[in-house]
C-alpha cells in the first residue's frame, strides 16, 4: 500500500512511501522510473511531507517518531534525523515553510510540535492532548498556527508563540464529519479540508469558519496544494479519481445565511454583499476572477437591501426593523398570503476612497 508521494525540488525524483519503504525514485520522463536512494527500510510511515523549497523532507511513523531528511541534493539525501513525539501511532505531519517548524497528529488523541535551534537541532515545545484520536494536523506556511482535525469530526485552532507553544486553543465551526485531509494553501489565506463523506470545505485560516463547501460525488481521502499557485487536488476514497480545483474561485466567501442583495460600482471597482447573517461585506473587484475583501458592516438584524452612493463613497443599507407590541398586545398572525412589507431604516456609512 503506497501511504504518500512527493516530488523532489528539482521534479526529477518521486518520493514514495509504501508499505515496505521509503525511497527516492529516479525519473526519465516517459520512461519507467528506477530507484534511488533507499532513506528508510521500514514500512511503519503513514505520512510524508516537503518544504517549499524541497529541501526537507518530513515522514510521520507509525514507532512514534518523525524523521526528517536534508534533500538538497536527492541524490545523496543527509542523514536521518529522528523526532521523538512520545506517543505512538503517528498519522500525519506537516511542515512550515522553511522548516523551522514540525507538527505530527497522533491516533492516541495529541498533537505534537518541533522548532528548530539555531544549531540545526529539533525540541519539542509542546504538546496538545485531546479526548479523541488526532486524525490530521496542519500548520500554516508561516507556522504561526495549527489546525488540528479529531475522529469525531470536531476542528481546533492553536495559535502558536515564537517558541511555537500553543497560546489559546480554540474549537472551529463542527461540520459531524472525518477531515480525510487538512492542509493551508501556500499564501496561508485558506484552509482546506477533505471531509470523509465527499465535501471539500474552505475555511477561514484563523478562526476555522466554513467560507465554503464544494460537493463531491465520492467520499474523499487526501489533498494537497500545488506550492506554486492556488491549486487543490483532492483524491477519492473509492473509485481512483482526483479532482483539481484553482483558486481562488470568483465567489465572495464569507457570509453564513442567505445573501438579499448586492450592489456594484464599476468606476471604483468595487462590490458589496448584504445577508441576513446581519452583515454586509464589501469588496475589491479590479479583477473579477479575484475579489479581495475590504470591510465588514455589521448589524443587529438582517440586512435585506442596500445601494451605494453614485460617487462610490457611500452606502445605504436596509432592514426590517423589529417593533416591540405594547404591554398585553396580543400579536395577530397575518392571513395566509399576506405580505408585510419591509419597514426600512436607513444608515449611511462614508468609506474609504
């Protein structure tokens, strides 16, 4: 059984992880592969990770250990180091981008994280223990932060200090589901995770909220970002089928109920959304495949309408103002059919040029 596969840095090797070993396999194009360097004769490695720049590469094993490779040259790999994790059962790593940092989720309910010396040398700084089985764990490229994935479906944010110990933990929005993969995109804006029933979720990089969710036909089982670009592969627990998913998508993410109306102004290129999450939020579209996000208006009720001012710099907003019946009023419900119109109150907020 192959557990994991990464490319060297240079693309001319495959890293393969399987049940046997682990090995550098040699590429020549359309020909057959032949093989490598042999980096462990062991097949206890249950997952497998690379930095950025290819120069380090990372395996999670099922002894308890992490193993950490130099490739800087895969054809002469440096020695092993080995990362104690004192907990047996290693199912996932996961590296910041240059290294500095290592992470490892057990299926013995902890999470583990490493930072590297000034010597070149790997502690362990802290370790995260929960009620359930850990089923992935992922830092960001900055590794300022770690999303750890539970058995039970529930999701946890760790914010980490500079000596990469986890300063508040909180738990992210719980979709009931298996996170079958977990990883941040390489410009750390969003947080991808496979759900084991066959939904791809984009989430919030720091607080964890579901941003968006794509369906699948088949329950998924891994992804991984492209390290180039905003790209997401994602592979399937049945049937042998991936997907390739390029972001980000020309969708305004970010609202949590229904969206009641939007406005635009083509001459500052800009966007704004109105939900009944009682929120409108406004947004940059120089480029329409690529809205950024400029502001969010909150508001205690639902907003049901908006308009922004001809000169761009303002906007109106509506919402159905909620009346309080006078003391011993009882209210009537309306007739079937009936349609009460929106009693509107309208503020206006002056923005930014």
């Amino acid at each position: 059984m192959v557990y994991g596969l990464v490319f060297t840095r240079t693309g001319h090797g495959l890293v393969v992880v399987d049940s046997a070993e682990i090995r550098i396999w040699r590429l020549h194009g359309i020909r057959r592969p032949t093989p490598g360097p042999q980096l462990l004769a062991s097949g206890n490695a249950r997952d497998v990770r690379i930095t950025h720049d290819g120069r380090t590469l990372a395996a999670a094993c099922d002894d308890g250990v992490v193993r950490l490779w130099d490739l800087t040259d895969p054809r002469r790999p440096g020695a092993v180091r080995e990362l104690p994790a004192e907990h047996r059962k290693l199912v996932s790593v996961s590296l910041g981008e240059d290294g500095s940092r290592v992470a490892a989720g057990s299926s013995e309910g902890a999470a583990v994280i490493w930072t590297r010396r000034s010597d070149g040398t790997y502690r362990r700084a802290d370790t995260e223990r929960f009620q359930s089985s850990v089923a992935e764990a992922a830092l960001t490229p900055d590794g300022r932060r770690i999303a750890i994935a539970l058995s039970t479906g529930a999701m946890w944010l760790c914010g980490l200090d500079r000596r990469a110990v986890c300063t508040r933990r909180y738990a992210a929005d719980h979709v009931g589901n298996l996170a079958a993969g977990l990883g941040y995109s390489a410009d750390g804006r969003y947080l991808a995770e496979a759900g084991s029933r066959g939904t791809l979720r984009l989430r919030d990089p720091a607080s964890g909220e579901v941003l968006l969710s794509l369906p699948n036909p088949r329950p998924l089982q891994s992804l991984t970002w492209a390290s180039d670009r905003p790209t997401l592969y994602t592979g399937s627990a049945d049937g042998g089928t991936a997907h390739r998913w390029s972001l980000p998508l020309p969708i305004l993410l970010g609202h949590t109920d229904t969206i009641s109306d939007l406005a635009l102004h083509d001459r500052r290129s800009l966007a704004a959304s109105a939900a009944h999450d009682h929120t409108v939020r406004l947004w940059s579209i120089h480029d329409p495949h690529h809205p950024v996000p400029r502001g969010l208006l909150r508001h205690p009720t639902a907003v049901t309408a908006l308009a922004l001012h001809p000169s761009g710099t303002r906007l109106v907003r509506g919402h159905r103002r909620r009346q309080r019946p006078p003391l011993g009023h009882h209210r009537q419900t309306p007739p079937p059919g009936h349609r009460q119109a929106p009693r509107r109150i309208h503020h206006l907020r002056r923005l930014r040029p």
